[in-house]
C-alpha cells in the first residue's frame, strides 16, 4: 500500500475519532450545564400559587429574602470559609515547610499518617470531633465549625511538594547573612510558594462555602446557620408549588463561588502550571 493510500485510509477513521470526541464533550457539557440552566430558568419564571399564571421577574429572589435571614447566613458563611481558607494556608505553608527542609526523626511516618487521614471519609471522624468540640464548650458556634477544619493534609503534601521545588541555596545564603528560620520562612520562602497558596485557599473557599454535612451535625441555632444549612429552611415551601423560591436561593448561593472561581482562574491556572513545571 502506497503512503498516500494509507493515509487516505486512516483520515476517515481520524475523522470518526473527532467527531466521536466532539459528541462526547458536547454531551457532558450538556449534563453539566442543563440543571444549572434549569434552575436559573425556574427561578425567573415562578408561578403564581392561587392562579397558576406564570410571572417572569425577579420576585422568587425577593422572597429568598422575606422567608429567611440571608444577610446573617450570608455573613456566617463568609466569616467561616475565609477564616477557614486562610488557616489551611497558613497551616499548609508551615507544616509543608517542615516536612520539606528539616530532618527529624520518624519525618516519613509522621507524614504518612498525615496522608493517610485523606482516606477516611469525614462521616467517620465527625462523631470523635464533635464530641471534642463539645468537650471544649464550642458546641453549636461558629468555632466549631473553623477550629477542627484548619489543618489541611492535601494542603500539607501540596506545600511540601512547592517547598521541595524551591531550591535549598535561598536558605544558605539568607542564614549566611543573619537570618534565622522564621525570617528564611516568612521572606524568602513563603512568597516564592504563592502559586500553590493560591490553590489551596481557593480549593478550601469552594469546598467550605458549599459545605453542608459538618454545619448541620455542629449547629443547631439558627443564628449559627451557615448559608447552604439556611437554604434548606425554604423547602418548606414547596409544598405550596413555590418551587422557585426555593431555586433562587440556590442561585443566590452559587454566586460567591462563581465569583471566586472567575477571579481565581488565574491564580489556579498559575499554581497549577509552576507545580507542573517543579
């Protein structure tokens, strides 16, 4: 068979291939965005209870706010996923360092139990830490919500990973010159790591910002309620067919971390791409 036979023979089957690609892409983006689509949608186009007429607008997002405290829900989501975010880092960059640059007896067990935390689903640990939390009068506040969620293992292993990257002459030359560990940290190390700070405090606002599980077992007043807890006070209403009540509020929920996302792209990407390229 000629060269040019072969690759009339496999452009068919490379174009298949595309196309089969294509299909498939186009078929995941259509699961992943159509319940978004759906819920956006429902929530413009509520309905009215008494005559069933629909009434496209913005009154089911107004309700959201007449049913249930959104501001305060609203603050006490904020105030636990930053303070929560900025701990991981913290915690992550100090604890990465150590397992990076210092050598100590029994390092790669203690670090391997570290890891090996990431394997045991929260369901597990969440009756020992609540019966902890409580045992420190913590029971049913805000605390008990950031306190047990500010060491980080992934946060661990991914610093570990930037600091080890980094090469160990910075330190050299900075403690030549005076410097001592804290000072080697905090100047040196820690802003050349911020790629991957950026990563593990965007990754912590979008896993806290939409946690559910822990605040519902940790609290139970609902001035404590963090925002997805609170949301789950509007199902109330769908037995009277305001289902779009409902939706809004979860539309309403989803744009901090919509904003987060947008504006931590490229951080992320930035992160992501320099632990590649370590």
């Amino acid at each position: 068979m000629s060269t040019i036979d072969a690759v009339t023979t496999r452009s068919p089957l490379r174009r298949a291939g595309s196309a089969g690609k294509y299909a498939l892409l186009i078929v995941a983006a259509f699961f992943t965005i159509a319940p978004v689509a759906w819920t956006l949608i429902t929530a413009l186009t509520p309905s009215n209870i008494d005559t069933g007429a629909i009434e496209p607008g913005f009154g089911a997002f107004a309700d959201v706010f007449t049913k249930i405290p959104v501001w305060l829900y609203t603050w006490n989501s904020a105030l636990v996923t930053l303070l929560i975010a900025v701990g991981q880092m913290l915690s992550a960059a100090m604890a990465g360092y150590v397992f990076a640059r210092f050598e100590f007896r029994s390092k790669k067990v203690l670090f391997g139990l570290i890891l090996a935390t990431m394997m045991v689903p929260m369901q597990v640990t969440i009756v020992p830490v609540f019966m902890l939390v409580r045992g420190m009068g913590l029971a049913d506040t805000l605390l008990a919500l950031i306190i047990p969620m500010l060491p980080t293992a992934f946060g661990t292993f991914l610093m570990r990973q930037y600091f080890m990257g980094l090469p160990a002459e910075l330190a050299e030359a900075a403690e030549i010159d005076g410097a001592g560990p804290w000072k080697v940290f905090f100047s040196i190390y820690l802003p050349l790591a911020t790629p991957g700070l950026a990563i593990v405090g965007i990754l912590a606002f979008n896993y806290h910002w939409n946690e559910f599980f822990r605040p519902l077992i940790m609290t139970i007043s609902e001035q404590n309620f963090t925002l997805p807890l609170g949301l789950v006070t509007l199902q109330g209403n769908l037995g009277s067919g305001s289902v779009s009540t409902v939706l809004a509020g979860v539309i309403l929920s989803m744009v901090p971390a919509l904003l987060v996302f947008i504006f931590g792209q490229k951080p992320l990407r930035e992160g992501l791409t320099a632990g590649a390229g370590k």
